[in-house]
C-alpha cells in the first residue's frame, strides 16, 4: 500500500510538470480496500480494477515499471503506448484493461467467466471494482443479474467514496446502504470498513473464498472517501467538510497490529497513515521523497507473470 501512495505522489507530480499527457486518477483513501482484493485472487483469477486501485494492481502483480510506462506512453509499456494511464492490463494473464464507461467492467468478468465454463475451466474467480456511481447505471442492473442467475463464481466490490465525481450520495440512490441491493439481486452482500486493512483483508477474503466454492457472486461494499479530486484536474472543493473532519476523510488506512508495516517503506513505523497532508483540497504539494525512499522502478515478475502477454 505504501508502494502505491509513493507511485501515486511521483505520477500526479510528473502531471504537475506537465510530463503526463491524458488524465492522472489517483488512489488515496482507497489502498486497504484495494490490495484486500488483490491479495485475496490467485493466479488464474480474473481482476478487471478501476481507476484507484493502483494498490490492487501491484498486489495482484503488475509492476512499477510496467504503470509508469503507460502512463508515459512508453510502446513498451503493455498496452504499446497505443492508450494511456489506467486503461492497461494483461488480458492473458487475468488483469483486464479497464473500460472507462461505468459499471461496464462487470459484463467482461461474467463474459471471461462463463467462456471458462463452456471450456470446462472451473476453481477461478472473476473479480471486478465499481464505485457508488456505478451503481445507478443500466450496465451494473445487468451484468449483477446475469451473474446472479448463471450463478458466476464472481466477486463484486464496491468502493462507497461518498461521491460519484461531485454528486453526493444522497443524491443517487434511496436505500439506506447499498449493500442492500444485494438481496434484490439474490446474491450475499457484505459490508467493511474500507479504510480497516485488517477487516478488508478478512471481509474480502470470505467473499473470494465463497464465490470460488461455488456460493454465487458476492458484493462487497466498503465505506471510505477518496482523499483527492475525482482526478488530479478536480480540486475536489464540493466534498462536504464534515466528511473531510470524519474518520474515514482522515485516515487512509490503518495498519493490523503486529501484521505488517515493519520495514515497509519511510512510513512504516506509522500505526496509521493520514491523508490530510496528501489531500488534493489541502492545496499544499507533498514533500520530495528521500532518494532512499523512492521506490525502485524495475520489475518484479511473480509466478503468474512469468509468461508472456
């Protein structure tokens, strides 16, 4: 999670000085939900994430190198330098390039999925992140039903960041919580603490552990904001003030005691990881990192990468 922040803070700098070409979507607020899932697939799974989930993408194996890259648009980089930022991936090894269009990731997991099926292909899991927003399309009402009835051995998370761009949700949907909306949909809901690494660690891991024995899809909805503009274009100035002084607009994410966060990177002896001094609407540039803090930009293949695309 720290890799992530760090490779967040150097790609919205290089934007700042103009080396970017394209959008820059950032994932403060959102890495223990994020690596939560990334950690819980194996190799064969399907991940199709979202525009925060750098933390997922690296925890799922992607590398350094491989993101910076594109967003250079660098031709070797995965996608050939022929698309840029977030829209990268590997489809042959199970990270699927991001459509921007919301919610309609869902249908290309339940697509890769049931064709697994018909090739009598069976033990995977799909995967595939939304946030709130998402929820209000015609893309998500559908592809969750058809996961639901072709019973997809399918995983569903949903990052409630409180807004969808600049739209509240109390301006999007009526029920009380969105995990609700499982039930209308006949599938097991769950709710976390999506900046509680250690209950998404374990929240997560249930869910991708039931949809692989075979308990239909699972939706996960964690609770959480999203510490920056909508990308590093938004100042983010209509995020309400009490949810930037709440727990959630305060803390990123907090460490499981005794777990991990001992020699991982300069924040490392931190119990909890603040991002108000990172927070796009505190108009203040994060300080230069120290050359030994920086994370070193070379590849780290694991088993699932060491095959070609």
């Amino acid at each position: 999670m720290v890799l992530a922040r760090l490779l967040d803070d150097k790609m919205a700098s290089l934007n700042r000085s103009g080396k970017i070409h394209g959008g820059v979507f950032l994932g403060r607020g959102q890495e223990a939900l994020s690596v939560s899932l990334g950690l819980s697939l194996k190799p064969g799974d399907v991940f199709a994430p979202l525009i925060r989930d750098g933390a997922g993408r690296l925890a799922f194996g992607e590398t350094v190198l491989d993101a910076v890259r594109t967003y250079l648009g660098s031709a070797q980089g995965p996608m050939r330098g022929r698309d840029g930022n977030v829209h990268r991936g590997y489809p042959r090894r199970g990270l699927l390039p991001m459509i921007s269009h919301l919610g309609a990731m869902i249908s290309v997991v339940n697509g890769v999925l049931i064709g697994r099926r018909f090739r009598n292909i069976t033990g995977d899991v799909g995967a595939a992140c939304i946030g709130d927003g998402a929820t209000s399309t015609g893309a998500f009402h559908e592809a969750i039903n058809q996961a639901a009835w072709r019973n997809c051995h399918f995983v569903l998370v949903l990052a409630n960041n409180q807004y969808a761009y600049s739209t509240p949700n109390s301006r999007q949907f009526a029920c009380e919580n969105l995990v609700d909306k499982a039930i209308g949909y006949g599938v097991a809901g769950h709710e976390v603490d999506g900046t509680d690494l250690a209950a998404c660690l374990k929240t997560v891991g249930l869910a991708v552990t039931a949809a692989r024995q075979g308990g239909g899809p699972q939706l996960v909805v964690a609770q959480l904001l999203r510490l920056c503009g909508h990308g590093e274009h938004d100042d983010a100035h209509y995020i309400d003030a009490r949810l930037k002084a709440s727990p959630i607009g305060r803390i990123a994410f907090r460490w499981p005691k005794n777990t991990c966060g001992a020699g991982v990177g300069p924040m490392a002896k931190r119990p909890v990881i603040s991002g108000k001094r990172r927070c796009s609407w505190s108009r203040r540039r994060s300080p230069p990192c120290k050359e030994s803090h920086r994370p070193t930009l070379t590849p780290r293949i694991g088993a699932r990468w060491r095959r070609g695309i």
